[in-house]
C-alpha cells in the first residue's frame, strides 16, 4: 500500500483511510485515522452477532453496519467525495463498494492474497471469521470495477469463487544498480530473508545445509516476528545440525534488502505450503532476489514454480525436505548458477516498481477516463 500511495500521490489528491499512523514520508497525503478501539460489551456482541451469522446470514451485515470502525471509514469516504475508490482488504470492500455505488464512482479492490483463508491454522478463525468473509465477498465482489492480486493461481480461484478476473501486480521493489560478482564456486553463498515465523519450518533449509556440497553456505538474514525466541532456537539448532554451515545476518530496512543481497548467489524462496496462501505466495523476497541478480531456488509452491519455469531464473525442488532441497542444490553446477542468475538480473529489470505500479497507475487513468465520458453523455 505504501508503494502505492508513492507512485499514484504525484498525479492524485489521495484521501487515505486507516489505522494507525501516517508515515512520515506522506507529506502530500491527508490521513483520515480510524479507531479500532471497542468497548468489552461491543466485543461481546460482536461474538454473538458472528456467531449467529454461521445460521443467519443477514447478521454478518449487522455485525458489520453496527461497527463504529466500518460506520467511520464509510463516513471518511463519502466526506472525501472521491473520483475513484482503492481497497485493500475485504472490510474495506464492504463499506468501499457502498460507498462507490451511492457516490457513483469506479472501485478498484488490491484482494493481494486469498481473504477466506487467511488464517486457516485457526480452527476458531476459519469457524466464525472464514464464513463471513466468504459472504461480504460474494455480496461486493461482483460490485468492483477492477481488481488486482498476487500470484495468478490466486486469481484463477478469485475467478472461479466470484467470476472476476483480477490483474496480476507483484509486490516488486524499485530498479535497482547492483554490482554483479563473480561466483567464487568453492565458496557459493545461499540467503534466505525474511520473516521468522514457526510455520514456515525453517529448519528444513539448516537440515539441507548439513548435507549439501561443502561449497555452499547458509545465510539467513531473519525478521523477528512475535515470537523472538524461535531465531534463538533456530541458532541453537544450527549449531548441533550444521555447525559451521550457516551464518544468521542481522536485518535491515525493507529499502536496503536489494542492495544487501546483491552480495550472495542464490536465494532460497523455500516456503513450504503450510496455508493455501503460503502455497500459491508470490512473495517480496523472489521479487528482491531477481533485483539483487540472485538466482533462485524454490520449492514446488504451485505460483512460484510456475514463474521460475516460465522465466527460467532458478529452480524448483522435487519437495518440500531437506533431502530434496539438498539433491536439487548438488545437481547444479556453476555455469548453471551463473546462468540463472543473469537470468534473474535481466528478469528484475523487467518486472520492478516501475513497471508493476504502472499498471495501477494505467488502470486508474483508465477507469477514471470511462468515468468522465459517462459523466458527458
């Protein structure tokens, strides 16, 4: 959403609505903050009401119309008057999509990855939250004038689910210059940056560090998410599996990432499918990767296998196990790494910030030059 905010706030007054606080680099955009506080008895009623949606359908729409968070934003976008409408989740659907069909201006929906979904780990979750989320979205989805996702397996089931037909944007960083490094093949450096979440079993790529070639060498470059003590553990566990093979970096800024990685070979976006989201991602570290001039090992994740086998900028393992990871690596010789990663390099600069915001960009002028033409005849 930052990105954008960046790309469309030199032609566009943007109204932003949401939580939070504005970034300091928003000088140009009025923010229009909304409280998501509520009181012990609304979340209580609230508990009821999704409960009761399970049977009744129609008090998913009381639940919603009742929340003073939704009544809020709706209220900042009729105050806004705007000519066009982005949303980003399926809440701000709900109330963007009315507010579109009474102000009668065009509704584009960012759906990024699969809503209903989201947090299917929880039984809770994909109890009460799932089944309401599935009925905003069969009630607004219809409603949008554009939409835009992810990866295209996620828009093939967005089209089956509710017969819209998203365009693809990848969540990819801006150009970037990076020097290109020979390949020292004794001494061929592995990274993997990222979240470090229990679900994504990180473990599998230490365990494949332990019998891979001894001229590879793990680096893992970890952002620390709730859980701070699963980086220790994964230290510990490195130090008994594969000691001497891996080396944990300390992160940095999402606008040093590219120019950081650009040090190493080969990334690995092995992310094993734990969720359907995980395993249709079309992730920010493949995109960062190809910026970098890395090439990329992934595993048979159904959307990025598709790309890396398109583009041919990596590999893909057999599965999700270290043994697979470890036989996939062995094969590779270094002309073939080296391959990949000016494949890779010639591949980020074709997709990046610039050409992917360009279809946002495009799409907005379109559909508010659709909209103007209508307004005339």
């Amino acid at each position: 959403m930052q990105r954008q905010v960046e790309y469309l706030a030199p032609n566009y007054h943007i109204t932003y609505i949401g939580y939070g606080k504005m970034p300091d680099a928003w000088t140009e955009v009025e923010w229009r903050p909304v409280d998501r506080s509520d009181s012990l008895p609304r979340q209580m009623i609230d508990r009821l009401l999704l409960a009761g949606g399970r049977i009744i359908t129609p008090l998913y729409d009381l639940w919603f119309e009742t929340r003073r968070r939704y009544q809020q934003g709706f209220a900042y976008v009729l105050d806004a008057r705007p000519d066009l409408i982005l949303v980003n989740d399926w809440a701000a659907l709900a109330f963007g999509a009315r507010a579109a069909e009474q102000l009668g201006v065009p509704l584009i929906f960012d759906m990024h990855e699969y809503w209903a979904l989201e947090n299917e780990t929880s039984r809770l979750w994909m109890m009460f939250f799932a089944p309401m989320i599935r009925h905003f979205l069969r009630k607004h989805a219809p409603k949008v004038s554009a939409s835009i996702t992810v990866s295209a397996p996620i828009a093939r089931r967005y089209h089956a689910d509710h017969s819209i037909d998203p365009i693809l944007l990848y969540n990819a960083p801006k150009p970037a210059q990076v020097i290109q490094h020979a390949l020292d093949p004794d001494h061929i450096k592995l990274i993997y940056h990222g979240a470090a979440g229990r679900n994504r079993h990180l473990e599998t790529m230490i365990d494949a560090a332990a019998i891979t070639d001894p001229r590879y060498h793990l680096y893992l470059m970890l952002v620390t998410t709730t859980n701070g003590d699963y980086v220790d553990e994964l230290k510990q566990y490195a130090e008994r599996s594969a000691p001497g093979r891996v080396t944990f970096l300390s992160s940095v800024p999402p606008t040093e990432i590219v120019q950081t990685i650009a040090d190493y070979d080969m990334e690995l976006a092995f992310i094993p499918p734990t969720t359907y989201n995980y395993e249709m991602a079309m992730p920010n570290k493949l995109f960062e990767a190809l910026a970098a001039g890395l090439a990329v090992c992934v595993g048979p994740s159904l959307a990025m296998a598709e790309f890396v086998r398109e583009h041919r900028c990596g590999v893909v393992t057999p599965d999700f196990t270290a043994a697979g990871l470890a036989e996939t690596l062995n094969h590779l010789s270094p002309s073939e790494i080296d391959a990949l990663r000016r494949a890779a390099y010639v591949l980020g600069g074709q997709i990046n910030a610039d050409t992917e915001m360009a279809k946002l960009t495009d799409l907005c002028r379109h559909l508010l030059a659709g909209q103007r033409e209508g307004a005339q005849s």
